[in-house]
C-alpha cells in the first residue's frame, strides 16, 4: 500500500488550538495597565486574571467568542462596565464559572490527558468539548425539562458524548437546526440520517470510553469543589513568585459548594444534577 | 478618587480596566501603513496583542524560508474550529514575515475559498456568454451606447458561432479553469496594488527620482489608472522612465520601516536583496512582472485577439540570350514608351553612317544607293539585336507567416509558473490565502478535486494557505488510519 494521494498535499498541517493561559495573556494584553498606580497592581492584575478565566468557560474556548463576550463587558470607550477588581471573584454565578474553568484546567494537566494533548491537537479538541459537555447543562439549569413538562436528570452515555462531539466539529449538524417540535421517544424511531448522525469512524469506541472516564474525573472534582482548589494551589506552587501569588489567589475564590450531583448507573450512564 | 480593590460592587471609583487604543487587525489598512511609514522617533507603536502560539512560530518560520529562497513553494492546511482564529492566524504570520523578511516582501492573496473550488459558485455559462457578448455598436447623440441584438445571424456569424462552440469544447477542467481565473486576478491586482503603494515611498525618498514629488504623485495616480487597464509595457515603461525609477525600481521601498536604535531614527533598507536580481534592473524586472500579469489579466477581462504576420520575399534575376520576342508581359521598367527621337536614332544612324561611307569613298548613284543599303542593313542589325538579344526575366517567391496567438485559459495554465517567477523577480513572494473552504459545498471532495489539478503549482512555485475547519483535518486524518488499517 502506498501512501493515499492527498497525503502529499500539505507540507504542513496545522491544528488551530489556543488553551486557557493564551486567552488570559491575551486578555492582560489588551487592557491598558500603563495607568495603574503600583499599589494595586496585584489586585487589578488577579481581577483581570478572573476575567479571563470567566470568559474562557463562557466562550467554550472559542476565540470569536471570547472576543464577543468581551466586548460585551466594556463600553464605547472601551472600560469595562464593571471596573470592580474583585467582583468576578464575589458574584456567585461568576465564581461557578470560575471553579468550573478552573477544573477544566485541572483535568487538562493532568499527566495522561497533558500528553495526549501534546501529542496530538486534535486530541486536545476533544478534550475540551467533552470537558466543556457540562457547561451546556449548566446553561440549561439545574435538570432537564422534557417536552412532557417534567424535570429529570441530564443523562450522559458515550453515544450521547460521540453525538456531542459531532456536533462540535459540524458546528451546525450540517446546517440543519434541532427541531424542537420533535419528541425525544419519535427521534429515536427515526431513521438514522447519516448527515446528521456520527459517522463510524469519527471516535472510535476506545477514544470515547478514554473521553468518558476523563468527563466522569471532570464531575468528580465538581462534586469536590475543595479538590479544584487543592490542585490549584499545586499547580500555583510550580511557577515563579508572581504568578504564584496570583495563582493562589485564584484558587482561594473557588467555592467549597458541589457545582453538581452525579450518579453512574447499572448501564454506565451518568445522571448529572446541576447546581446552579 | 483612588482606586479600591476591597470594595464591594458599586458605582465605579476609577477607571482601571480600560482596553487599549491603537489596537489594529493585522494587515489592515493602519497597520501596514504604520508599519511602512518613516515615523517620529516620539510616535506610539501599534499594539498587537492577538494570541500566539506554537503554530503562529512555526507558520512564520516556513513563510521567511520561502522569502529567503530557500524553498520554492509550501502548502500549508490549517485546520480549527470556525471562530478558532485561522484567519488571524495567518494574517499575523504574513505581518510578522513582512517586518522580519530581508528577502523578498510577501504579497498576501486573499481568496475566497468557496468561489475557486465550489461548483455552485459559477453561474450558468450561458448566461455569462450572452451578457458578454452584447457589446455596444453604436452610439447615441448623447453618448450612451446603443446595443443592437440581431437575431438572424449572418453566414459569416454562423461560421464563427460554429468555431467559437468549438472553442468552448473543455480543454481544461473547470475546477482548475476557475481556480486560474481566480489566482491570475489576484495576483496582478495585487502586484498592481503593492507597487501602486511602493511608488508612495520611493517618490519621498528614493536618491534616483527625477522629478518633484508632486509630479511623482501625479504621476502615480495615472499609473493607478493604467494599471485599471491591463497596460502594455511600452506605457510602463515611459511611466517608470519619466519618474527615474526605470533602474533602481520601487518594490523595496514597500519594506517596513524600522527605527534605528543607536540613531533612534526610522529608516529603511530599500535595496533589492541579491535572490531578487541585480539591483540595476530592479525598475525592468518589475515592468516585466506587471505587464506579464496584465497580459494574463487580460485574458480574463477580455476576448483578446493578437496576430503577428511575418513576409518572406525571394527574387530571382536570370539573364538568356535567345531569341523569341519577348510578350507583352513586360515589366513595368521595361515597357517604359520611348520617344520618338529615341525609336529613330539607330536606324537613322545606321543609314547615315552608311551613307556617308558611301559617298567618302565615291560620288556617284549606284555608289550612293550601295550606302543607303549598307545604312539599311545596320539599321534592320541593330533592330533585330535590339528585339531578339538578350533577355531579363525575374522570378519571385513569397512566404506569408501568420500566428493568431491563443489568449485563452490554456495560455493561464502554461503562463502561471512563469508569472510567478516573474512576480518574484520583481521582488514579491507571492502566498495565496484560500478561506473560508470550509463554506463550500463538499467541501473534502471539492478541495481535494481542486489539489490533484493543481498541485504542481500549489506545491512547486508559490506559497499556498488553505483554512478549512476542524472536520476537514478529522476526515484527512480519519481517511489515512481507515486505508491504513484496511490494506485499501
């Protein structure tokens, strides 16, 4: 066999993916800090850390969307419409967000899942559109409402993480909207569409179960909040002193509230109970 | 008021968080004129504090390699989700090459990924056709043109209709057809537009400029207007001679400009690096390159038509004594009328000089008559010999040689690599950016077609950026693993 044609098409292959620290040293970029007295340094300088971790969980990790949110944040002139240092760090829904990022990071350094990043950056992709798998339920509240009016439960499998995952990489289910008027029971009698649908070779069942079982350690540290800030003060302990301090101070404002209650049932499905 | 980070939220006390100004987008219109423009050693710097990564290092790297020389042509795919930053991405990397080249200046080729390689891109051919061919005939008392449609062909229309059908039979895949039309206009827009640009600088500082910089500004703008019109490269030339631009050029005054930091002056290094050429016939190089790009422009723009005729003329001379009359086919030199004093002259001196023989040797009549003969006879001699001599004939042989140059899309195809070595004569690295290729319909299929038409020039003779979206690097790498597992 020999290599297939369009092997030999690139020179180069590029995989487009910034991480959390590129968006933060991005965010400190941008805003002005010629005026600030010296004094204050540090706490302007750990707000707009916050910031930037904030909007990286709202953006997904998705530069237009960060851009967008934080243009959200300012006003014609370009202040932020809040200039409050620490109130990212006090308004409780922002110190979710914060945990919530901030656990991400953790999942991310770990040993296995950092070089499987490394190694390979779609890898990377996946990880983080599995990690960030919750915060659309975070979004849609504390449980699920059926079309029948009831609460229950998110339920994750790993097909429902592959459908996820699909929806990712397609961004728009090949520009074919969810039809809310469709009853979750009558889709699954539908025939499978082969556009919409996952096709077989896109994550295989070992990458998904590897993908699973990182989401399910993602849950754990949700449920122990505590654990976020644990491994965030570890971390804080490997830079230098500036960052160090930062860092720390970060890991301070995470609260030791569950963000979440999860369960992994009999057919290994894990039913998710947000606490927003 | 001082600013206190224990408050609680409130009403703002200070503004701390402020963005920055002069933040621009790379390659816009500010940045490349901050970048180029000699500037006060007191004026600000433009911020650019876009994300950066490994692969902004690694894509910069590849593009100073390719304006250095070193390699000819690259194919770089980059791959993200849509938002990701792809566009960024590349146009900071050109902007970094840009600052940091000390070989050839790149020239970025913005194209729209959809409109080469997507086959709903095009309209209907037919439509295309009849909207071309309704050229104005006549014009009106007011100057509008009139467009006279006239259904009944004529014979002759009828025999061209049949040959231009014939013509329109694919010789190239249209894929690559469109692909051509696209990359050939972009690049002499763009060369147009960065010399257009280049002309500002070198007609403020350039030591070999010949008039006032008014008169080279005015003259800018109607090589501007030229450049509308495909120039020929007579009308280059007289512009680039009038300015004195016509040795030292004016591409490399496109280079950014770069404050010193021992004199902590701006200043510029506007002199052609040795992989571009001689620096004496920078200004000729870039005449070449412009009009080569306007010639294959033209074929886009217009139904060119070009004919050169060459004649041969051979004549033959040959001399022969004999002895038919010669016809009345006469050469026009030798059917000249003579006069009549001319028609008399030889027999009358044939009868007199016998005469006069005659009498010299006696006075009488049979001796008389005997000379008027002898005359006779000399003059009956010479007319024969006259009519019955020698005789010139002349032989011609006549050789017509016309070409009907082809300006057709095939000449696209066979002038690329040409134009493109000529482009980096003139000093330019030419890196097309195909995006957005993710918008096109079968986008995997689409862009592959497009590859294996054109590969020899997307990979061999320029640099080539194609920004697709993550599932189109999932189904390169996923098509790979599948073929490699299956023995396929």
């Amino acid at each position: 066999m020999t290599n297939p044609v369009f092997k030999t098409f690139y020179n180069h292959r590029v995989f487009l993916i910034y991480h959390p620290d590129d968006y933060r040293n991005y965010l400190l970029g941008m805003v002005d800090q010629d005026s600030w007295p010296g004094s204050e340094r540090f706490g302007l300088t750990l707000g707009l850390m916050a910031w930037g971790t904030i909007l990286v969980y709202q953006s997904r990790l998705v530069p237009f969307d960060f851009n967008r949110r934080l243009k959200a944040l300012v006003d014609a002139n370009g202040a932020f419409l809040n200039q409050n240092p620490t109130l990212p760090m006090s308004r409780s829904l922002y110190r979710q967000q914060l945990a919530m990022q901030l656990g991400i990071e953790v999942i991310t350094r770990e040993r296995d899942v950092k070089e499987r990043i490394e190694e390979t950056p779609i890898f990377a992709q996946y990880i983080y559109d599995t990690l960030y798998l919750l915060s659309f339920y975070h979004e849609r509240g504390t449980r699920e409402l059926t079309l029948e009016g009831q609460h229950k439960p998110f339920a994750v499998t790993r097909e429902g993480l592959r459908n996820h995952l699909w929806y990712r990489t397609k961004g728009d289910l090949n520009g074919k909207p969810r039809d809310p008027n469709v009853k979750p029971s009558e889709s699954k009698t539908k025939p499978r569409d082969p556009k919409a649908d996952p096709p077989a070779d896109f994550v295989s069942p070992e990458i998904a179960e590897y993908l699973f079982k990182v989401l399910k350690r993602y849950m754990e540290l949700l449920y122990y909040p505590t654990r976020i800030s644990e491994e965030t003060r570890t971390y804080a302990s490997e830079l230098p002193p500036a960052d160090r301090r930062l860092w720390l101070a970060l890991a301070d404002a995470v609260d030791s509230q569950p963000l979440l209650n999860f369960s992994i049932t009999s057919q290994e499905t894990a039913s998710v109970v947000s606490n927003t | 008021m001082p600013f206190s980070p224990a408050c609680q939220e409130g009403p703002p006390v200070s503004v701390a968080y402020k963005l920055r100004e002069s933040i621009a987008e790379p390659l816009s219109r500010q940045a490349l004129q901050h970048m180029r423009a000699l500037r006060d050693q007191d004026a600000p710097d433009l911020a650019f504090p876009h994300m950066k990564s490994d692969s902004l290092k690694r894509v910069v790297y590849e593009l100073l390699r390719y304006c250095r020389g070193e390699i000819d042509g690259i194919s770089v795919l980059i791959s993200g989700q849509r938002g990701a930053g792809k566009t960024t991405l590349v146009k900071l990397a050109i902007q970094h090459v840009m600052q940091d080249s000390d070989g050839l200046i790149p020239l970025p080729l913005m194209l729209h990924g959809p409109t080469i390689i997507d086959p709903a891109a095009i309209p209907a051919a037919e439509k295309k056709a009849s909207v071309a061919e309704q050229k104005p005939l006549a014009v009106a008392a007011d100057g509008t043109p009139v467009v006279v449609v006239n259904t009944a062909p004529t014979p002759n229309e009828t025999q061209q209709a049949a040959q231009a059908d014939s013509d329109k039979k694919p010789k190239v895949p249209e894929e690559k057809e469109r692909a051509l039309r696209q990359i050939v206009t972009a690049l002499y827009r763009s060369l147009s537009h960065a010399i257009y640009e280049a002309w500002l600088h070198a007609a403020a500082e350039a030591p070999q400029r010949r008039r006032t910089h008014r008169e080279l500004l005015a003259l800018r703008a109607h090589l501007d207007l030229r450049l509308e019109r495909a120039p020929d490269p007579d009308v280059l030339r007289k512009i680039w001679e009038r300015a004195g631009f016509l040795t030292c050029g004016v591409s490399f005054y496109l280079r950014p400009a770069k404050k010193n930091p021992v004199t902590k002056s701006c200043d510029r290094n506007s002199r052609p690096p040795a992989i571009a050429g001689h620096p004496s016939d920078q200004g000729l190089r870039e005449i070449v390159a412009l009009a080569s790009c306007a010639d294959a422009y033209r074929v886009i723009i217009s139904k060119t038509q070009e004919t050169l005729g060459r004649t041969q003329l051979s004549e033959y001379l040959q001399e022969r004594k004999l002895s038919t009359p010669q016809g009345g086919d006469k050469k026009p030199e030798d059917g000249k009328a003579k006069s009549p004093a001319e028609k008399a002259a030889p027999p009358v001196l044939g009868v007199v000089s016998g005469t006069l023989g005659g009498l010299s040797a006696n006075f009488e009549s049979a001796a008389l008559l005997a000379g008027l003969g002898t005359g006779l006879l000399v003059w009956l001699g010479s007319w024969m010999a006259m009519n019955y001599g020698v005789r010139t004939s002349r032989q011609e042989m006549r050789r017509e040689l016309t070409m009907d140059i082809k300006w057709d899309i095939d000449r696209l195809e066979r002038d690329l690599p040409m134009l493109l070595k000529r482009v980096k004569d003139a000093g330019f690295a030419p890196i097309f950016v195909l995006d957005e290729l993710d918008k096109a319909e079968k986008a995997t299929e689409s862009l592959h077609n497009f590859l294996k038409l054109t590969k020899h020039i997307v990979t061999d003779h320029s640099a080539f950026m194609f920004l697709t979206n993550r599932d189109y690097y999932e189904d390169l790498i996923s098509g790979e693993q599948l073929k490699v597992g299956s023995n396929q």
